[in-house]
C-alpha cells in the first residue's frame, strides 16, 4: 500500500512536535521519523483525505506556531528502502539490542533481537518502544501467558519469548503487520502467533501480561478488555502518549480496578505499568 509522505518543519520544535505526532497518531498516521526542526509523517493511502493536510494547517493556526510542510506519495519499494538505509541499530543498555538483518556488529547484551520492520511500527528508535522495552527488564515473563495489543513488527512479544514466556499471541490490524511479525518471529526462532483484527481478537483465556504500545485513544475504550483478559495479579504496560496524559491515563485505569506500579519517561513521552487487583 502506499503511504502520503509529510516532511513537518515547526518553531519552536519543542515541545511541539511530540504534541503533534501524539494528535496525528489518533488521525491514522501509522508512523513517524522526527527530523531536525521537525518531523516526517506517513499515512496509508486509503486512509488519507482532503481533511488530512487541514489537520497540520490547523495545528499550526491554533498554537501560533510558525509550520510548513512537503507531502509527497511514496510507494511501498521505496519506504522499504528507507528503512534499510536508515534504520541504525537499537540498544537499551546492556539488556536488549534490536538490529536489523543487514547490520554486521558484535555486541554484548542478554537479548539480540533481529528486526526488519518493512511497513510496520516497532523497531525500537521511537521513545514508547524503547519505554516498553526498557520496562520489560523488570517484569517476570518465564512460564507466563502474554498477549501483545498492536504488535506491529513483533519486536516485544518476540523480547517476551526470549524472556522465556509460555504462550505468546500479537494482535494488529494491519495485515501487512502480522505479515511483518510473523516473518521477524521465524528470524528470531521465536514460536509465537499472531492475530488479524482489534479488540475483537483477544482471546477467552486469561493472560499474565498485556502490551500495549497503541495511543491514548484506544487505550481507553479497551481498558475494560485489558482488564477481563488479565488475571488477578496481572501487569498491563502501555505506552504511545505524552507526559501530558499521564495523570489522565493514571485515573483512567485506577478507575477500571487497576493500580500504578511503575513509571517511565523518555522525550517527553511515557510508559506506565499497572497491575490488576
């Protein structure tokens, strides 16, 4: 599929452009690439409209911001190639490395995840993966069940099976996605599965862990499937908001029965850990 390209300039860039990827993420644009002076959007061809370009214009007006911005269609070859050229490797201290098939390096950490992550989110550069990553050191997965909501390329159920996890299910609806994991969990020898669709999709059983590295949005009108598919017990971590949503998110949850046990920060965004009571 091919995606609208928009090359974003802003002034002053902070705290602004993290505002603006969090608002256009809750408008269908499936991944950014922050730039100096701003940042590079894509959205999915059928998914854009005469509204999308309305959308940055009026951002711009409504927080007197001094905005411009390209837009181009890209097709599907190249925003593979660009990844390929610009995809660095990864790495969350000496915990977990995320490097791409075409990287040659010799490094040293517990968990060496092989990512190529085509159309899909989740290689780890953008602060709420690394957050989810980060925050997955120091949780339990061995011999758990866990279920990741909006897996994108895989990378954290793959990180949960390498942390010795039971049962492993991912859920995206994008099927290039689950296309995507499912090739990145066969590189990474990782027996997972992963599922088309949204919320539809989370399964009867009840699981020890739920990812969710989605947006605010969605956070909230699945927060009462989060909490019927975990066990008493269990830890959800998400992530993909602004610091400025926290204490919402925070209410949120604490309201569906869930208490706050943890808290991370990167860039201005945030992951929270919450367990169910």
């Amino acid at each position: 599929m091919n995606h609208w390209n928009y090359i974003i300039k802003i002034q002053p860039r902070d705290p602004w452009v993290e505002i603006l990827i969090a608002q256009l993420s809750e408008c269908n644009f499936d991944s950014f690439q922050e730039i100096e002076g701003g940042v590079e959007a894509y959205i999915a061809e059928n998914n854009y409209s005469e509204s999308t370009t309305a959308i940055i214009e009026d951002f711009g007006k409504a927080n007197d911001l001094k905005l411009s911005f390209e837009k181009k269609l890209v097709e599907l070859k190249n925003w593979n190639e660009e990844w390929e050229s610009s995809f660095p490797p990864v790495i969350v201290g000496e915990f977990c490395v995320i490097k791409a098939p075409f990287h040659d390096l010799d490094v040293k950490c517990e968990h060496l995840l092989t990512i190529m992550p085509k159309m899909s989110f989740g290689t780890g550069h953008h602060p709420t993966t690394y957050l989810m990553v980060q925050a997955m050191k120091y949780l339990d997965f061995k011999g758990k069940d866990i279920l990741d909501m909006g897996s994108g390329t895989g990378v954290l159920g793959i990180l949960a099976c390498k942390l010795q996890a039971n049962n492993v299910l991912g859920i995206d609806i994008e099927d290039w996605a689950v296309l995507n994991a499912i090739e990145n969990a066969k590189v990474n020898k990782c027996n997972m599965q992963f599922e088309l669709g949204g919320k539809e999709k989370i399964p009867n059983r009840k699981v020890d862990v739920l990812l969710a590295n989605i947006n605010r949005n969605i956070l909230v009108d699945q927060k009462g499937d989060y909490r019927n598919v975990l066990k008493v017990g269990g830890v959800l971590l998400t992530s993909g908001f602004l610091k400025q949503d926290k204490e919402f998110l925070i209410k949120e949850f604490e309201g569906q029965g869930f208490e706050t046990i943890n808290a991370y920060d990167k860039q201005n965004w945030v992951c929270l850990a919450f367990r169910k009571k």
